[in-house]
C-alpha cells in the first residue's frame, strides 16, 4: 500500500469589515513521484475557483494524513514508509510560509495513514495500515513536540502473527473523549478502547462493532450530535450507520451501497464526512470515480441524495469546506484537484475547475 498524500490547509481572510471571504490558503502534500516531493501552499479564489501555487515544503515525503492546531500552528503529518512509518510534529507560521520541525517520531509500524488529536490535545493517536498497530504519543505540554515511548495498541486475544491479517485504517477519539475508537479494515472489526484522560492511558478494547467478512472497513464518522456512526466499507462498497450506545457499542441500523444499481466495474470506497448540519453525508468512489451523497434522518437512516462523477481518476479524498460551499476532490491517479460547489440542499454542481499537482490524496481543512 503505497501513500503519498495531499494536505490541505485554510486561512480565511475577511473583507469588508468581516463580511466577504476572499482568497483562502491551502496547505497541499502530495505521494513522491516523478520529481516531486513534500507539501505545496497554494491558495484559492472563490471568485474564479481557481487554485494558484505559492510555493513547496519538502520536509515530508509521503505526507498520508495530517492535523493543524490554528491556536497554536502545530501541525502533524504522517510520513507514510510502509516498511517503517514516522509522525512528525512542526510549527506552522500563522503567514504558512514556513514550517519548523518540531519532533520526528516512529509511528511503531509500516504505513501510517491516520492521526486523531485527543480532546485536551495532550496525546495523538497514530493507525498505521500494516501490523494493525496504533501508537498513542504523549505530548510535550509547552511545545507540543511528540515523545517517544508510545503506547501501542493491537488487537485483543490474539498471537502476534495474526496482526499481519489486520489494518487498522482510521482512529479517533469518541465526541465525549472517553473511548478511542479504531477501524480495523482487515480484521473487519470496529474497536472501542477505554481512556482515561487524568492519565492519559488506554485500556483494554473491546469490539464495538463487527461487519460482515470481507467488506473491509475503512473510515468511520460520528454524527455531530453523537447518537450515531457511519462506517464506509472499502470492499463492500457500503456505508453502515449505528447506533451509539453509551458503553461504546455500535448497533447496526441500515446498509446502504455506495455505488448505483447498474455499475458493474470495480470500485474500492474511501473516504466519508458529515456536514455541520448532520443532514447530509458524502463519500467517494475509487473506480467509479464518483461522489455519493445521502440525507440523515432524524432516526439516523441514510436516503441516497445524489451520485455526481468526479470528473478525474482515483478520488481517495475529499474536503468539505462549508464556509465557502465547496468541495474539493484529491484524484490521486489523474493528478488533479477538482472543484465542486454545494448547494443549499448539500446537492454538488461542478465547476469545470481543477488545478494540476502530482499524485494529490488528502485534503486538510484550517478552521
């Protein structure tokens, strides 16, 4: 499993006492290939919906995923290695010209493609795609640097051999930051592990949610009111949304397919988000090259909205960015971001628009 990916970071910039948004810069890592390495900050013209270079960071090179803490200007990237993966931790400049190494770290494992801040923002939780591992760093309370020493979290009952057979993909932090939830994609298992936060450590999982053999698991998202949970299936082409209860457990309420009646090709989901509302979810084909939309109901069950091709190839992620109703669409295989307006509704339109870069699969937002 090879990742490069593209990070994508905001700045709003207000006009007009407040009233406009104008240009918007992006913070943009690209997979290393052909040439080209690290992190490019572009920036973005609601007017035109145009995409312009500023200029590259090369300090990461297989930039998988990353967060930024606009109160402070840390940000944490993943050095996706598929032998053995590092998490790296850097200052940000509030201008985004520079980017200062904070701390490199091993992530414990091969191919880290995830990172979840916990809620007092004192550890960061890596998944890393080979060995099914995932590190919790603890960090430094002044500079925000990780420390080494991670606790390392697998998969409980089981002989280390059969880690292999397991992908953790995504992990996050539930909304009342007790339990650390991990999405094994190839044991086919959702885990919820309990966490202390005076100590800051985790305990023994247990499985919140088991999907059916093969479907692949591979991100899950909460409801922004916290009663439900959607999990987007790779292999399956599905998305299944639980129920929450308060011991962490997931019940399963409704399958629905990512993918329309007709499609006979091959497709693998990737990536799924909810919007502030909690009305809408979207999420993307690999294959079928699409965005797929579907209404929440109040009872948490999902109505398909709208299946809108991406116009590229190989769309592994996407940014939602509500504050200038758009969304931005990373085609790792064409080699473009595309751009695409949201309407009131949450139905998409596209532009025409897309801006060229090497290889682009991760989008990041800057509140």
């Amino acid at each position: 499993m090879k990742l490069i990916s593209t990070l994508v970071f905001a700045a709003a910039v207000m006009l007009g006492g407040g009233a406009a948004l104008a240009e918007t810069r992006y913070l943009v890592g690209t997979y290393s290939a052909d040439g080209h390495k690290g992190m490019s900050l572009l920036k973005f013209d609601a007017a035109t919906d145009r995409f312009t270079a500023v200029r590259t960071f090369a300090d990461v090179e297989n930039a998988s995923f990353a967060l930024h803490d606009p109160k402070t200007g840390r940000l944490y990237v993943t050095d996706e290695i598929e032998s053995a993966g590092r998490v790296g931790a850097y200052r940000l400049s509030p201008d985004g010209r520079t980017l200062k190494p904070l701390a490199v770290q091993p992530s414990e494992a091969g191919a880290p493609c995830y990172l979840a801040l916990s809620p007092d923002k004192s550890r960061l939780a890596v998944a890393n795609y080979f060995g099914d591992v995932v590190a919790v760093f603890r960090l430094d309370p002044a500079t925000g640097a990780i420390q080494p020493g991670p606790q390392v979290l697998h998969a409980a009952g089981e002989p280390k051999t059969a880690f292999e057979a397991g992908h953790a993909h995504w992990v996050q932090w539930s909304p009342e930051g007790d339990r650390l939830y991990v999405s094994d994609l190839g044991h086919d298992e959702i885990r919820a592990y309990p966490y202390d936060a005076r100590s800051g450590t985790v305990g023994a999982p247990t499985v919140a949610a088991t999907l059916p053999k093969g479907s692949g698991p591979r991100h899950m998202a909460f409801h922004p009111k916290g009663r439900f949970a959607y999990v987007v299936t790779e292999y399956a082409n599905t998305v299944v949304a639980f129920a929450r209860a308060p011991d962490g457990t997931l019940t399963a309420l409704q399958t629905v397919s990512t993918l329309p009646a007709d499609f006979a090709g091959k497709s693998q989901a990737a990536h799924l988000t909810i919007n502030a509302a909690g009305d809408v979810l979207y999420m993307s084909n690999r294959g079928h090259n699409s965005i797929a939309s579907f209404r929440i109901g109040a009872d948490g069950l999902l109505t398909p909205l709208q299946t809108i091709a991406t116009g590229g190839d190989w769309p592994r992620f996407f940014l939602l960015d509500e504050a200038r109703k758009r969304l931005f669409v990373a085609h790792q295989r064409s080699n473009d971001i595309a751009v695409f307006r949201v309407a009131a509704d949450g139905r998409l339109t596209a532009t025409g628009k897309r801006f060229e870069m090497s290889r682009p699969v991760m989008l990041v937002p800057l509140p």
